[in-house]
C-alpha cells in the first residue's frame, strides 16, 4: 500500500481506479490464486456436472444467473470483476484478465478462442519492468455475437445488437445496431435492424 496523506491506497483501489499498480502485490497474487484455482476446478468437471458448473460459476462471478454456458477452458484473473447477465454462451478456451470490471449483458455469444483484456502495460520501459501495469473496464451490450478468435483490448464499449467477425482485434468502441471486423476492428454495416 502507498500512503497518500493519512489515507493508504491498496493496489486493488487503483485497478479500480484505472491506475497504475503493482501486480505483484501479495493481496492481488492471492485473488488471482483463489481465482485459478476455481477456474481450474471448472475446466476439469466432467460434462454431466451442469449444476456443479452452475454453482462454480456463482461463486466466481461478481454476477451471473444459472442460464449461461462457458465450455472449458475457461480463465479469468479475478471472476470478482465480472457480471454477466441472462442466455450468455462461450465457446472454448475464453480467456477474460479482468483486472478491472467486465459487464457482458443479455443474449451474447462468444466463439471459441477469444480473448476479452481489461489489463494493459505501459509503453514506458522503466514502469514496465518495475511490474506496473493498468486496467480498464470493458463493456458489452445485449444482443451481441463475437466471432472466433476475436480480442478485445481495455477500455472498450461494445454496444448492443453487435457482430464482431471473427479473427478482429477489437481497439476502438464499437456503436450499437453494427456489424464490425478486422484488424482493427471497424464498422462495416450499421442501423440494422
């Protein structure tokens, strides 16, 4: 923690804040190792346990309710940070590094091996090296469909009624009512209805 006049500032605060932190701090290294010990216990449920997968997954999650589906293997850093909301589905290997909040709303689908990134480096070497890095939150709307493959870097609003194609790389905001793909991504379709 780093004072700041009579106040500390825990390294957590600061993720939520959007600023830089230590990575490395005992408190986050332990969430995350809480957290990848759920994950793991999730990827290697044999496919009957549904419900198992379903409490699995309350625990994790800041906030879900029981009807969404992530196939394994799922990872996250934290499962604190995300809330998903009603008929969510994942294909495999989703990978969410939710050092800041992640809201998935209603009816999304997300194709296999895609990758959704709140955390972030700096650029400036010195910072980088001393384990610093950033988080950004990330939003995705209702109604939204992610092709395979797809990345979405931190910061990004995803609105509703979206196509992402697979393969993009997701690096600015996505309007709602669109069709977007590439690398980066862009509007190629819009006002659909």
């Amino acid at each position: 923690m780093i004072k700041s006049g009579t106040m500390e500032i825990s390294e957590k605060s600061k993720t939520i804040k959007g600023q830089l932190y230590n990575a490395n701090d005992p408190d986050l290294v332990e969430d995350r190792d809480r957290c990848k010990i759920n994950c793991y216990e999730y990827n290697h449920l044999h496919p009957s346990k549904r419900n198992e997968k379903q409490i699995l997954l309350k625990q994790l999650f800041r906030k879900c309710t029981s009807n969404i589906t992530i196939e394994p293997n799922f990872w996250c850093d934290y499962g604190y940070n995300i809330e998903i909301g009603d008929n969510f589905y994942a294909n495999h290997n989703l990978i969410i590094l939710d050092g800041a909040k992640v809201s998935i709303g209603n009816n999304v689908f997300i194709g296999p091996n895609c990758a959704i990134y709140t955390a972030g480096h700096p650029t400036d070497i010195s910072l980088r090296n001393q384990g610093l890095e950033y988080a950004y939150p990330i939003s995705i709307g209702n109604n939204v469909w992610i092709g395979g493959g797809v990345t979405i870097l931190p910061g990004i609003n995803i609105g509703d009624n979206i196509t992402i194609g697979a393969g993009s790389i997701v690096t600015t905001d996505i309007p709602s009512n669109s069709i977007a793909v590439g690398n980066p991504c862009k509007v190629i379709k819009n006002n659909l209805q």
